[in-house]
C-alpha cells in the first residue's frame, strides 16, 4: 500500500482491506504514537466535514504528524479561480500526503493522476467514501465478530449516498445479504446492484422501514441529503419519510446494531441514543484508529 492513493474502495484488494482492519484494532489499542513527526499531511476540503476532517487530523496528529491545509475552500486561493490541478500541484509541495473531499465527482481521480503525492479520498460528490468504507467494515467485524453472511439493511438516500455506494461493493465480498431501504426517487442506482448481482448475492428493496428491522444485523441509517437536489420541493417529499425511534427495536435481533455515517437530522429519534444497540457514536471514534492505520500504511511506517 506504500505510497498508493485511495480513491476508490477497490483501489485496494479485500485482503489489503483487512491488513489495514487488524492494523486500526492495533491502533485501538495504543492510539498515541508518535511515529510520522517527520511527515506532513494535507487536508484539503472544498466541501464541509466535521467527523471526517476532524478525525484524520487526530489521527495525523496523535502519531505527531504535521498538519496543514483548509476546511473552507473560500479562504483560498480557489476563490480568485485557481483550478484543482494548480491546488493540488502546489499543495503536494508542503505536504507527504493529500486528504481531500471534493464536491465534484471525480475530483479525487483527478487529483490522484496528478499529484506526486498519495491522494486519500475523503468523499467526492456523490460517489465514494473509501475511508468511511473502511470504518464501516471496522465497526461491523468489531460488533458482530465477522464480516460474512450477514443481514444488513441501508435505509433512506440511496442514490447520492456515497457511503452506501463503497459500502454495498465492499459488502460483496462477503456475501452479504442485502436489504435496502428507500423512497422509489431515492433508489440504489443500478450500477451499484451491479456489484451485488455479479457476485450473485441477494438484494431485497423495501419502502416501509419497519419490514427489515427485525430481520437484520445491521440497520445502516443515512440522511436524506438536501445538498444533493437540485429541486427543493423534491428534498421536503422525502426528508422526513423515515425515523428511527426506540420504540421500533423492540423485536429486533439482540446482537443489532445501529450505524449511521453522521451527521444526522432527524432519521434518529434521540431516545434511540441510550439503547445499548446504538453504535453510530462509537463507529465516528473508529475512523480515527482506521485513519490512523491508513495514513501509517501508506505513508509505509507500518
């Protein structure tokens, strides 16, 4: 993985996927190391962020790296027209390595193309999240003591959601069954069940939340993402067309548990918060300690 960008998911294997798993269990462990205080790392978000941003600057930070960068693109020189590759040519100058989101699609392949330095995916648009991905696998083998043949429902912004998107083609090495959840408008895009339908696995779509509870492992919740329509009377037809609440797990699995990619509005009654199947809190603690075992592998320290 030394030196090698990740903007996709498959960028890399499932078996490098797992490498970087046992490596944050590592990190878990003993999180303070100063170990990459000859590095720096750039952070570079066009687009707002408060768990992913925050989290690999800890990450860099407690293992004494130095961080530079911007978490408002309009602070800088992008706002008197600098292009992305003038952005990122020149960060690469002060930086070992580039943690970037970017509102565009396709931004972070861009980046990574040009960049002499490794690029780190932080969302792009509404394709991917790779390092989410890799979180989400964390929090789920942690939980459930796999990562196989288990039941895990996606609930809500199928079709923008990034996170869904790399999550549902890692899922799929894993045979997985899937349950998705959503609005007709809010569907998961064909190519995305693609991924499901070339490793022959099952894929179950619902539009009532209530049919899947009681039937999964995981219950993946998202925001309906108002950023991601272009048409507002679209956005209020949906936004509040599920919500979790305590009440709804009661003859749910006993080893359930709830992920949420954060942040969240309202698809999460907050008396679900106290419920011991509740891990969404905890799952944004275990990007730090994968972020960490990212930077470190491709920075090749570990």
């Amino acid at each position: 993985m030394k030196n090698r960008s990740l903007v996709s998911i498959n960028d890399f294997s499932k078996e490098e996927w797992i490498k970087i798993l046992d490596l944050a269990n590592e990190f878990e462990k003993n999180p303070t190391q100063k170990i990459l205080e000859d590095y720096v790392v750039a952070t570079l978000f066009f687009e707002p962020s408060t768990r992913t941003r925050l989290s690999f600057e800890s990450a860099a930070s407690r293992l004494g790296a130095k961080i530079v960068g911007f978490s408002d693109s309009a602070s800088t020189s992008v706002k008197k027209g600098e292009s992305l590759n003038d952005t990122i040519l020149t960060v690469s100058n002060y930086s070992d390595i580039i943690v970037m989101r970017h509102p565009r699609e396709g931004s972070a392949r861009f980046a990574s193309e040009v960049a002499p330095v490794p690029i780190i995916n932080a969302g792009d648009g509404a394709n991917q999240h790779p390092t989410q991905t890799l979180l989400d696998l964390y929090s789920i083998r942690k939980t459930q003591g796999t990562l196989n043949n288990l039941h895990i429902a996606f609930v809500g912004d199928l079709k923008y959601g990034r996170t869904v998107h790399s999550l549902v083609a890692a899922l799929c090495e894993f045979n997985t069954t899937f349950h998705l959840v959503s609005p007709v408008e809010l569907k998961l895009p064909s190519y995305v069940k693609k991924h499901i339908k070339d490793k022959n696995l099952t894929y179950h779509q619902y539009t009532n939340l209530k049919d899947v509870i009681s039937e999964v492992d995981i219950l993946y919740m998202t925001r309906i993402q108002k950023e991601r329509f272009s048409d507002p009377i679209d956005y209020e037809k949906v936004k509040n067309i599920y919500i979790l609440e305590n009440s709804m797990l009661d003859n749910s699995k006993d080893n359930l548990k709830i992920l949420h990619p954060l942040p969240r509005v309202n698809e999460i009654n907050e008396d679900v918060d106290t419920n011991p199947k509740a891990y969404y809190f905890q799952q944004a603690l275990n990007g730090v300690f994968v972020r960490q075992a990212l930077l470190t592998s491709i920075l090749g320290v570990k």
